[in-house]
C-alpha cells in the first residue's frame, strides 16, 4: 500500500496535529466534500485551497451522509475509496472520513485557520464560518470550475450507454 495512505487520520490525531502546527505559527486550512467521483475540478478547487496556508486538512463525508445530502443511488464510490483518492494528491496533507452529516463537530475540535468552500456555497451557508472566525481566522470560497461536477459526469456516463 502507498505510503499516502498514512495521511488518512482520526480526528484526535489530527485536533493534536493542527493545534501544534497552529502554535507554531503554521496555517491550517480546511475544506470538506463527498468528493465522489474525483475529477478536475475537485483537484483544481483543492489545490487552490493548499495554496492559501501551509497544510490542508480534508475531511471525506462519510458514505451514510453521502446517502442523506445525495440520495439512494450515492455516492458511488465507497468512503475508504474516496478517503485513499484525496490522499494521494500530493498536495493534500491529511484526510479523515466524517459521519455527521455537517462537518460543524469536526470544525469545532480542528479550529482551522481558514475555512474553504466552493463558491457555490453562499458564505452565509459555510457550516463552521463562524467557528473559525471567532477563533480568528478566516473563511473563503473558492469559485468552481465549469463543466465539472460528480452529477453531470453520472449523467453522461448513463447516458453514453443508454440508461438516461
């Protein structure tokens, strides 16, 4: 097994390995997602993202959350598959597979330095914006990039063989 696969992590390990990065001066930046069929414009999003502090925490919903903001028929790759696939980009530092259906609880034990989202989301609507800001830091969006989402990749594969 690849040695990326070390960068997925449970919580406890990493609230102890943010909050020394952040006593260090280090910034941490979180983002979160389904994440479930990668393609470019998660890598894009999540490499702009690395580019806004000096380590990149992401937290992978879990596939029973997948189910409940997704429907039935998601996600279609399981939550480990997943989880392994964000960690072999090379500039993605950690990962770890949440439950919840929001990340608020995992939010509240990292308190990230800078909170990311895809300009998709109205600021308004980032889960933990508030957490984050009121340990000081700060939130951001990052805008998406057209012609890419999980949705529309499902979409054109049943449709190429004749199930759309």
């Amino acid at each position: 097994m690849g040695s990326y696969r070390k960068k997925i992590k449970s919580l406890d390990v990493l609230k102890t390995e943010c909050r020394a990065l952040s006593a260090s001066g280090k910034h941490v930046v979180f983002t979160n997602g389904c994440f479930d069929i990668l393609h470019p414009g998660h890598v894009r999003y999540l490499c702009e993202a690395r580019n806004l502090g000096d380590r990149l925490v992401v937290a992978v919903n879990s596939d029973r959350s997948v189910r409940r903001i997704k429907g039935s028929g998601r996600p279609i790759l399981p939550e480990e598959a997943r989880a392994e696939l964000i960690a072999a980009l090379g500039f993605v530092d950690a990962v770890l597979i949440f439950r919840e259906e929001t990340p608020l609880k995992v939010i509240e034990a990292l308190v990230p330095d800078i909170l990311v989202k895809g300009g998709d989301w109205a600021e308004e609507e980032i889960v933990g914006a508030d957490v984050v800001r009121k340990a000081g830091g700060e939130v951001r969006r990052i805008p998406v990039v057209d012609g890419y989402s999980t949705s529309d990749i499902i979409e054109r594969v049943l449709a190429s063989h004749g199930k759309g």
